[in-house]
C-alpha cells in the first residue's frame, strides 16, 4: 500500500528533507521541496507507525490504520537553533551551552562548489577564517590562518578530522564533509593546549544513520575552465613607438626608424603571448555513496574522482594533460553493542599532480618579456629564439620538455570505542592517524631551437619519495550529571602524538632522450642524490581535563586545563601548562526577557580566557646536529664533500599566547534573525624565529630562539536572516571580520628589522604591524624645470620633468634614507563573505560573494617597470598611463632607458610606485538548480533528482586589473621571510558547468 501527504511546519508551509520512517524498519523517504512524500508501506506493516524527524522540530509519530493520505504538521523546539549540536574538542556540546568563539560551517555551504581543494570550498564562509592563495596552478595548496597573523612564526592552524589530529584539507573530498567547526579562542581550543595558538579546524566527515533506509547518491559536475589573462601587452609596432621613445628620454638615439614601425604595424603582431600557451581545460568531480543503517549499526561508504587539467598547452611527452587528480574512498562504520558504540573511518586518497619542468614563473615571464611581434614557432612547427629571448621557448618546454609528477598515496583510519559505565559515566578511546606515500618524478628532455639555443640538454631525471605516519591515542573519561538545577559534566584524558618521516631521492643527468633510462655518459649527480634525506620525527605527550557548569540553564562555565610535553624541546623545557575559563549568560532565559521573547528569540554574552602554545618549529634544534655537504671545498680542482653543521639551542621552549574573547550572541523573532559578534585581543610572546642581532660575519644559521611578541586584536561578525513564505523561501548570510597587530618585541632589543626585497623593503618596528612595505613616498611627478630646481632630491640623481618626485618627510632638503616611511600593509583586513540562496517550488538558487575590503600589494619586475631592467623588453596596455605634458597626473613616470638618470630615480628606488590597491570583491560560485518533482522520479525508484548550472569566479571588481588581487607573496610562516611579488602566476580560472544529483 502506498501512503503519501504533505509535511508542514507551524505557519502550513511544506517543509523538504523531512525523514518519514515506518516505525522499527529502516523503510523510508525524504520530503521533496514542497514538503510532499509518498512511501510503500508492506501489507504487514500496516498495523505500524509513520515516524516524522526534522532539525529543529518536535518528532511525530502516526498511526497508519491503513490511512493512504497522511498529512502532518510539526512544531519547532523550543530555541531550536540553541538546542543544534556543535562540534567541539573531544566531544560535541548544544550550542546554547557553547561559551568559546565558534564557527560552524555546514556540508550545504560546502557542496556544489566545483573546487578539488576543501580550502577553497571554505573560503568566505566563516569570519575571519582567512584563505588565501598564493598560486592558482591545479592542486596548488592554499595559505590559511585563523584570525590574522599573530606570530613572526609559523601562523598555520591545528586540522582535526573526526578526531584526529593532523588530518590533510588539501586532499579530503569536499563532497564527505558534513560540518566544520572552527574554535578561534582560549574558550574553545584550549583542549588541544599546545597546538592550538593559531586555532583548530575540526572537519567531521559524513556517516550513516542508525534505522536509516540505505540509499544511494550521486553528485557530479563537469565543466571548462577559462584561464582568465589580465595582462595583455601592446602592439608591436606601439611598443617599438614606446622604444624610441625611452630612449629619446634618455638623451639616446631611437631604435627604430618610421618605416620599421610602419612594417611593423603592416606585419601585426605574432603569437609570443601568454595566450598561445593556454587553452581551455575541462573539470570534473564525480561521487558517490551508499548509506544506511540498521537498529544495531549504520555504515557509509563514498568514492570519488576528481579531475582538474591545467590550462597550459603540452603534456610533458608522456601522454596525459598536465594538471590534477583526486581519487577517494571512504568507509565509515557504526556499530552498538550494548553499552559499548564503536566506529571505525578507513579513508584512502591518492593524488597526482602533473605540471610542468620549467615553473610557471619562468613560463609567465618569458612570455611577457617579449615583444609581441615574435612567433613561438615557425610554419615548419620549428620552436623559435630571438634577441631578447636567446635561449628559451616555453612554447616547446610546454610541448616537449619534459615533467614534474608527484604521486602521493594517504590512508587515514580511525577508530572510537565508547563505553557507558553507567548512564553518568563513559570511557572514550580513540586511535587513529595517517600513512603518506610521496613520490616525485621529474624528467627533463632536450628541446632544441632555432636559430640557436636549447632547453634541457642535461636530460636529467630525478626520482624521489618520502614516507611519513602521524599516529595519535587518545583516552578520557566524562562524567555528567544534573542534579536539580544544576548540570555539570567533566572530562579528564591523555592523547599521545608520534611523527615520523624518511625519504631518499636519486638524479641523473644525460639520461637517454626518448627513454629517460641511463645510457653512455650518463652520470649520477652527487650534490642532488641522497639516499636519508627528509628524515624527521617527533612526539607529543599530554594530560587534559575540562570541566562544564551551567546554572538553571542560563548560567554556564567552563573550565579547561592541558599539559603537554614535546619532543621538540630539551629536557628541563618540554613540558608547559595551557589553562582557560569561559563563562556564559543566556540574558534571554531571564524572567524579566519573557515579555519580549516573541522579538528576542536569544541573546547571550560569553567571555573567556586562557593560554594556548605553539611548537611549530624544526625538529631537532635542541641539538647540534649534521648533515652530508656534497662539494664543501675544492682539492685539486675537484670538488671535495664535507659535513655541515646546524647550531643548536637547548634553551628552546613553548610559544605561548594568552587569549581575551568576548562574544554576543541574538536570535530575533524566533530566530528568524540570527548575529554573532566577537572581539578579541591575543598576546603572543617568547616567539619562535631566529635571532636577528647576531652579525653576519658568524658565518652560520641559527636555530630559533624565543625572541619576539605580537598583539593580535580584532573582531568579527555575522548576520543570517531566513524568510520562509508559502512558495518562495529565501536566506541572506553575511559575515565580516577585521583583525591588526602591533610587534611588541623583537630579538636582542632591537626595535626594527629592514629586509630587502629586490628594489623595495619589509620593516619590522617595535609598536607597528608585523610587516609593512617601507620606502620613499611619492609626491607626484617634477612637471617643469623650475619644478626640479625648487625640490628636494635624491643625492646623484640626475632627473628630468616626468621623473618621480619623492616627499621630503623631515624637510631638511634632501631626499635620503631618513625619507623613508611606511607604505602598506601586505595583509588582509575587512575580509568578508555574503550567500544569497532561493527556493521557489523546485527552483534553487545560490549565489556566494567573498573578498577583502582592504590590502595593499607591492608588485615589481615586467608587469610593473616597462623595459623590465635588464630583463623585458615590453610595455602592457595598463602601462600607457605615463607621464607627459599633456598627461601630467599619470599613474605611471616617463618612459626611461635602462641604466639612464631617470630608469635609476624612477625604478631603481623603492617607492610606493610599485604600491596597488589590491581589495576586491569576488562572485566565487553561482548554483542554481532545478529538482524534479518526486511524483515523477519516484516511478523511476528515484528519490530525489537535482539538474544544476554552476559558475565559478564568474567577476572580480578590483582598482587592481592586470593581476589576480588575491595572490600573496606571504605564506603563513613569517620567519622564513617572503619573496617580492613579480605576479607571475597561473592565471585564475574562471568555470561553466553543470552538475547532478540523484538519490535513489
């Protein structure tokens, strides 16, 4: 018999996704989006009952008494949104008890978005959850920090998937994550003690449901990639106009006459760009799962494949596309005996990243460094030089050059046990980790060019792998009980962490060219083959316990403590203590808050505070250690191997940061309007990093040293209304987050550090941002000689009317050092995301924006300074804003020769010239969908069928056009310094594509 009606909430609106359940079976359906079911009910079951389950609402149960239409209404809990269950450390609490700074990220934000990187799934999604990346080439890893940068060290948070630690974002299928919980302060991260100084990422992945009817899903996407090219160069015949004209500057004669330009014009101009090296490429993801579960178990298994191929031409002449593949599988296991629950997670991922044997910066500036009238090939299919590109084209190393592969194997697995001692009393263990199996292969063929030059004539092929296991026990108690109006519950534990890798790597170069295997001459090379390179291990042993209180459920505290003892530290040194304490007041639960509860749903202020620890520096440093020094002197004209050494310093101890959050939580109008609010101030001290005020005539490296503190304050915010009518249901989600810091201390009392980058500077000062851009300030542009008499100058340079002029900061007259001064903050603030989603009848639609309202960029090299130094050769479209008589407010000086008065003043100083606004908005995902109706697809055995049409990175608005605002020089560790920006990255792809959704 079949038995179908429609399910609605308290205000008679249908609502989806409601499980509808014969009663003791695990016979069952879902309502379709306007709240309707229909499900086949045995003849013997007739006699049962119809279960009703949604998030947020009361069950139901009803009797079907061979009723064939049965239509419910269900009402909501009370403060169904505080009763939720967020995921925490070692457990899982309702949100109404939560007193940390929590975010929670659910699967539906995460799904439908066309990324193979669950970074990049998460980025906007909670505030100040900040991502960033540095590279956009397929399987590129993501730089993330929690709140800012509040180290001079090593920023990257603590991963914890399903309870272990240490799980890999990078290569988890975003398609098996049901939630994400991101624990920012003492409050809530102080139960991971050491690890957590720069926040935890707690990933819970997707599992079965105990009577749950097994199905079986599909999701998949495919779609193109656009590599979207910002930067175009001009014609060629302009940019020889453009030549002439540098050097006309210069005092110097023109390079080229009328009638050159005029045939290079009549000529137009040739393939030598980014674009010819370009092309569009497919993505693919396809997954899928079976789940279900039974009165004693509940099981859910996934696969998935992921294929993302790299927008450049070529292949490495090895037959696949460059790029990117995923391959998933995922078992998750529940089982309940008794008072005893198990579940066991067994993951296998393998990746495979093909790019390249070149790198993409080379490729990118070799292409923009030549001027656009030169072909890559000639009609012979011959790869080409010419004067300004003498020995490369990456046209051919695309095509013919060989590869770069990394092969990498993961197996993670994880195993809980849970007793009830009693119904007070449980006894948790859990073990678990992961396996790594890292391969690299690189093969560099020869590929020769005409009229001379050639690429790879060492034929070298390197092979490599490393091995690395992360295990993690972990043991603990909890105890709860609620006597009267008193509930209270306490944990007390031990976990153990143990780290170890080994790998070898082996090169040879005149390896035969169509084989790559070794022929005659062929040798192996000493200084880049080791058999014990990358050998590293190290432990972490630890003691924690946490206490929670609340008072007539409104009144909360917690309390927590943890000691861990590290291998990376000398004995005397290891061991530290990481204690926190929060507090909560849910104000809404008063007695004098009743006679607005029907506006004021919930409000409630939390505040906490605690010390949390950072170890995230090399193993080892304690100790004097060495290492093999292939060619450390010369005998007799050969070169001669040595040891090298590595300082140590026993004295190295925790990182610690002591953190103050308060918080403010509302619900209005029965939680139809939800906000968050946090501020929070973080000090940082005893900093990891090496010290800065030992000479360089040492001679030597140092090892890190507890030398600096940092401040970190900020806040953040969050704001979520849904709007739920009879046909259309609508939600607006946004979240905006600011966070700065101050350097309190730096090594050796010093009170600044000045790095040089290329022809500009980073400055560390005492009472100032971590790091800043540092060098003169513009002041415009010397219009006239009068101009040039009247103002101060560099000493030496000689400069004309359209050089840079720079501001005379101490007004003594004289342009110099002293001059200098802060130009920007390379780091994000106002970072922010906003989701829009829409149901009508079938119809869905999401739409995610997300970016930064405020950072500054320094770029250099050929996309900044025409005629590149010594280097480039030419001048891009957004170079044209120059400075002339007639154009006296350009963006950019005169057009200079290379080496000229002017080319020094204007380029060889580092000045906020080389300063762009890089703030951006971003449209990163646009998804709308239609479901089928279940009337249809359910004569098919299809529960629910879902057709989508999804973009990706489909618009940017952002002052700064020629490059992608979001790359960054800086990763997340600060102490290793950073690279200038020259911007020559993989372009970012934009995405067109469909996918789809069945559940049968």
């Amino acid at each position: 018999m079949n038995v179908g009606g429609k399910v609605v909430d308290e205000k008679g609106i249908g609502l989806p996704g409601v499980s509808v359940q014969i009663k003791g079976t695990s016979i069952g359906t879902v309502t379709d989006a306007n709240g309707n079911y229909s499900i086949s009910v045995p003849d013997n079951m007739i006699s049962s009952s119809l279960t009703f389950s949604y998030v947020g609402y009361a069950s139901q149960e009803v009797a079907i008494a061979s009723q064939k239409t049965i239509n419910v209404k269900l009402a909501p809990t009370a403060g169904n949104a505080l009763n939720d269950v967020v995921v925490v450390g070692y457990g899982t609490q309702k949100r109404v008890s939560i007193t940390g700074s929590v975010s929670t990220i659910d699967a539906k934000n995460i799904e439908n978005k066309p990324v193979l990187n669950a970074y990049q799934a998460l980025q906007g999604e909670a505030p100040n959850l900040i991502i960033q990346q540095t590279n956009l080439n397929p399987g590129s890893d993501v730089t993330v920090n929690i709140r800012g940068v509040g180290t001079l060290g090593d920023n990257t948070p603590l991963v914890v998937v399903d309870g272990i630690v240490g799980g890999n974002l990078n290569t988890i299928n975003p398609n098996d994550i049901a939630s994400v919980s991101v624990l920012k302060d003492a409050g809530s991260a102080a139960i991971y003690g050491s690890r957590a100084a720069n926040g935890v990422i707690l990933i819970t992945t997707k599992a079965g449901k105990l009577n749950q009817k097994t199905t079986v899903s599909y999701n998949g996407s495919y779609g193109i990639q656009d590599a979207n090219v910002l930067v175009h160069k001009v014609p060629a015949w302009q940019n020889a106009y453009y030549k002439n004209e540098s050097l006309v500057n210069s005092g110097l004669s023109p390079a080229y006459t009328p009638d050159q330009i005029q045939q290079l014009k009549d000529q137009g101009d040739g393939t030598w760009d980014i674009e010819h090296l370009l092309r569009t490429a497919p993505q693919q993801s396809h997954n899928i799962n079976i789940a279900g579960g039974g009165e004693k178990s509940a099981f859910y298994i996934s696969a998935g494949f992921q294929d993302q191929q790299s927008n450049f031409i070529g292949n490495g002449g090895e037959g696949s596309k460059f790029g990117y593949q995923k391959y998933n599988l995922r078992l998750n296991q529940t089982n309940v005996v008794g008072k005893f629950r198990t579940n066991f997670i067994l993951l296998y991922t393998k990746t495979r990243n093909k790019t390249n044997s070149v790198g993409d910066n080379n490729i990118f500036a070799d292409a923009n460094r030549v001027p656009h009238n030169f072909n890559w090939q000639d009609e012979n299919g011959n790869y080409l030089t010419n004067p300004f590109a003498s020995q490369y084209n990456e046209y051919g190393v695309l095509e013919k050059g060989g590869f770069n592969q990394a092969d990498n194997d993961e197996i993670f697995g994880s195993f809980n046990g849970q007793f009830s001692i009693t119904k007070d009393l449980k006894l948790t263990g859990e073990f678990g980790g992961t396996l790594q199996n890292n391969g690299t292969f690189f093969r560099r063929t020869q590929v020769n060019y005409l009229p001379s030059g050639v690429y790879g004539d060492d034929r070298s092929v390197l092979d490599a792998n490393s091995k690395s296991q992360l295990f993690n026990t972990k043991v603990y108690l909890e105890y709860g009980k609620k006597i009267a109006e008193h509930d209270f519950k306490v944990q007390l534990g031990a976990s153990s962490e143990n780290f170890s890798q080994r790998g070898f790597q082996l090169q040879k170069t005149l390896t035969d060219q169509l084989l790559g295997t070794p022929t005659t001459g062929t040798i192996v090379d000493p200084i880049n083959s080791n058999n014990s390179i990358a050998v590293n291990s190290n432990s972490l042993q630890s003691l924690f316990g946490r206490l929670n209180y609340s008072f007539r459920d409104r009144y909360l505290l917690e309390a927590t403590a943890r000691y861990d003892a590290s291998s990376k530290f000398a004995k005397g040194n290891r061991g530290s203590f990481f204690p926190s304490v929060s507090a909560g007041w849910l104000i809404s639960q008063e007695s004098f808050m009743q006679g607005i509860k029907n506006t004021v749903s919930n409000l409630k202020l939390r505040a906490s505070y605690g010390v949390l620890g950072n170890q995230n520096v090399g193993n080892f440093q304690y100790q004097t250690t060495y290492f093999n020094y292939a060619s450390a002197y010369g005998f007799n004209n050969v070169p001669v191997g040595g040891a090298g050494t590595l300082l140590s310093n026993r004295d190295l101890t925790w990182e610690k940061a002591s953190t103050l959050n308060i918080g403010l939580e509302a619900g209005f109008f029965d939680n139809t309007l939800t906000a968050t609010f946090d501020y929070f101030n973080k000090v940082t001290r005893d900093i990891l990093q090496p010290r800065q005020d030992i000479p360089t005539i040492f001679g030597a490296a140092t090892p890190d040293f507890n030398v600096a503190k940092v401040r970190s304050k900020g806040w953040e915010a969050s704001l979520t209304y849904n709007l739920r009518g009879e046909q259309v249901t609508q939600s607006f989600s946004l979240n905006v987050a600011d966070n700065q810091n101050k350097l309190l201390q730096l090594s050796g009392g010093a009170t600044e550090q000045i790095i040089n980058q290329d022809v500009f500077q980073l400055l560390r000062r005492v009472g100032e941002p971590i790091t800043q851009y540092y060098g003169y300030q513009t002041n415009g542009f010397f219009q006239n000689q009068a101009d040039i008499t009247n103002s101060p100058k560099i000493a030496g340079n000689a400069v004309v009317p359209g050089d840079v002029k720079f501001k005379d900061l101490n007004n003594d007259g004289v342009i110099d050092a002293k001059d200098k001064t802060v130009l920007g903050n390379p780091f994000p603030r106002y970072t922010f995301g906003f989701t829009y989603r829409l149901a009508v009848k079938g119809f869905d639609l999401q739409l995610f924006i997300q970016g930064v309202g405020k950072r500054e960029t320094f770029l250099r090299g050929e996309l900044v300074e025409p005629f590149h130094y010594g280097y480039g050769a030419t001048v891009y479209e957004h170079m044209t804003d120059y400075w002339s008589p007639a154009n006296p407010d350009a963006r950019y000086p005169i057009f200079a020769n290379i080496g000229s008065p002017s080319n020094t003043n204007n380029w060889r100083t580092g000045s906020d010239l080389y300063k762009y606004d890089a703030a951006y908005a971003r449209l990163k995902n646009v998804n709308i969908g239609y479901t089928l109706p279940q009337a249809l697809t359910q004569k098919a055995g299809i529960q629910r069928l879902r057709v989508s049409l999804i973009g990706q990175n489909l618009f940017t608005l952002s002052k700064l056009k020629f490059i992608d605002p979001e790359t960054s020089e800086f990763g997340n560790n600060l102490s290793t310094g950073s690279s200038s920006n020259s911007a020559r990255q993989y372009p970012l792809p934009i995405f067109y594509g469909a996918g789809l959704d069945i559940t049968f």
